[in-house]
C-alpha cells in the first residue's frame, strides 16, 4: 500500500501500516519529500515522492491511504479508484455528499474496498458497545446521550459540528442494528466569540425506532469530558473514555412501568412507576490500538473481498446527518428529514 499525506495524521498510518503483518508500506507521498523523509526515518526501505500519479501508475500498490485535505478527498480516491486501487480515506469521506455518492457508486461498479477512518469504531470500549447493542444485551433502545467538549483548537473552515461530531455520529452509526436508522435532525449552535462559525452545537436525532439521540459538542469548555451513554430497556452502559481504569460501566438499574398499557390517558395516574435497582458491571477490556485494529480491517477486507466494517456507505451516512444538520441550523433548528434536499 502507500499512505498519501505526511502531515498530522498520516504519520500515524505509517506507523501502524508498518506494524500490520498483512500489509506491506511501499510509498508515503506528500509534496514536501523531505518531510515524508523525516517521517520514515534514516533507514526506511519505505520509498518517498511527491507524484500522485507514480503511485497510481505503480502495479505493485494494491491500496491507498489518504491523509489530506478533505477538499482533495474526492479527486484523489476517484482517481486512485480508476487506476483499480481499494482506498482509505480520512474522514469526512468528502467535503459534498453528492460526491461521498459518486465514490461509493465507483468502488461499487470496479470491486473495490472504499474504507471510511471512523477510528474510534475500532476501540476496545466500542468493540464491546456494539457487541451489548446487537447481542440485545441492554434491550430496546431508549437514548444515546453523547458529549465531546474541551477546549480545543478552534478550527478556521469548519465549524464545531463539523470537526467534532463525526466521531459520535460514526459510533452511533456503527452502534445502531441495520434496523435503525436516523430519520430526522435538529441542531443549535452559538457562537460566542465571533468567530463566525458554531463554536458550540447540540445535535437531536430522532430514530426509526423511535428512540432519540443528543450530541453535545464544544470548543469552548474549559474541562475536557468524552462521554457516551446508551440506555436501553434491560441495561445502560456508560462510555467515559478519559478513564482508561473503567471506560466502560454496564448498569442493571432503571425505570419500569407497572399496569395496564391500554389504560385511557386519563387512567394513566393508576399506572405505577417502579425503580429498578440492580448491580454495575465494569467489564474487562483489552487495550488496542484503534488505528492498528483499523488497518487489520481493511487489509482483511482487502483479501476477503468484502466490505469494511465502515466502508464507504457508513461514511456517506454520517456525511447525511451533518449535511442535514446545517440545514437545520440555517432554519434556527427545525428538525430536517434527511434524504431531503433543500
């Protein structure tokens, strides 16, 4: 494979391309070589250049990498899909969903994997999140409650939603069953410093099933918080990803309705209200590098010629929620249907 871009975070698909035995780094590409140099080390048999097309142009690369600018994702990977290599791109997958479509549409039609960096869906804690959502361990799903604040670098082209919120939406998306799916989405944003862009948001997403999730995303705060909690009708687990003691936390305890369900509206006062109070189960986890376990997925991919656990169509998902959530904060946060062009 070769990695494109050498910049913040294409070093680090260096580093776990070169530690991944299925796959083998034959390039690092960037328009400053002596940066890609430097990134490789004195004695990297990994060659350096700063053409695209000798990638492309090369039978022995069977896959790209891409660590660039998302404005160059589309250009970039639809030309690397032309010459008949799979691709992995940073995400967003592109700065448009119509082109995030044509992408997908081309890695389709040629055979090839498309991968989406949804880096956190690759975690340990996420790993088993998933593992308790789909096994029906925590029952029907209720709520997803996320927040990813701290103050962090205020981005000059993006606002907060943008640069934050595709790391919860991707969890959510790789979370949630093929049966669920997000239907519909309302945002509201501040901007208290001027900056001209949302530098704080909260994102409501109403779900087929007819559980909702909020996401809380900021630059601003002062204290650094990653948290998830999803509650479901048997058990709610509680994702903290600043304690690596604990990240996970699995509560038996919640609110159970006892009488009738078909009881008129007025009636509903003889319906009792009960608290279940049971145990909290912190399980055991194996710590793993995401990236590393994202690499081994698209090489497996690769081999098996199957799709990524988040390929390009999980990336063109997310891309949905977000397209329709700055249409929403255009509508001073009125719930948008996505799927729904303006």
């Amino acid at each position: 494979m070769a990695v494109v871009g050498a910049g913040y975070w294409g070093p680090n698909l260096v580093r776990n391309a070169m530690a991944t035995p299925s796959l083998r780094l034959r390039w690092l590409c960037d328009m400053d070589v002596e940066r890609a140099r430097r990134v490789l080390g004195d004695y990297s048999t990994v060659g350096t250049t700063k053409s695209f097309d000798e990638i492309l142009g090369d039978p022995d690369v069977q896959a790209v990498a891409l660590a660039t600018p998302a404005a160059t994702h589309f250009p970039l990977a639809m030309a690397a899909l032309d010459a008949g290599k799979h691709v992995l791109v940073e995400k967003p997958l592109t700065s448009s969903l119509d082109d995030g479509k044509k992408l997908v549409q081309a890695a389709e039609d040629r055979g090839l994997v498309l991968m989406c960096d949804h880096t956190y869906c690759y975690t340990s804690a996420v790993q088993e999140l998933r593992r308790l959502v789909h096994e029906g361990e925590l029952g029907d799903l209720h709520f997803v409650d996320s927040v990813r604040i701290n103050l962090g670098l205020v981005q000059p082209d993006v606002d907060v939603l943008w640069d934050l919120a595709p790391h919860d939406l991707s969890i959510l998306d790789y979370l949630l069953s093929p049966e669920v799916w997000v239907e519909s989405v309302a945002a509201h944003g501040s901007d208290p410093i001027g900056h001209g862009v949302a530098c704080l948001a909260y994102l409501t997403l109403k779900l087929s099933s007819g559980a909702m999730a909020h996401v809380h995303v900021n630059w601003l705060s002062p204290v650094k918080i990653r948290t998830m909690v999803i509650g479901g009708s048997h058990r709610t687990v509680v994702w903290d990803d600043l304690n690596p003691s604990q990240r996970l936390s699995v509560y038996d305890r919640g609110v159970e309705r006892k009488g009738s369900q078909e009881l008129p509206a007025d009636d509903r006062k003889q319906v009792t209200i009960s608290y279940r109070t049971g145990d909290m189960v912190a399980p055991a986890l194996r710590e793993q590098e995401a990236l590393r376990a994202m690499m081994a997925e698209f090489a497996a991919a690769i081999s098996e010629g199957r799709p990524a656990a988040t390929d390009g169509s999980a990336g063109l998902r997310v891309m949905g929620v977000l397209e329709a959530a700055a249409r929403s904060l255009r509508r001073d946060g009125a719930f948008v249907a996505l799927g729904v062009d303006e």
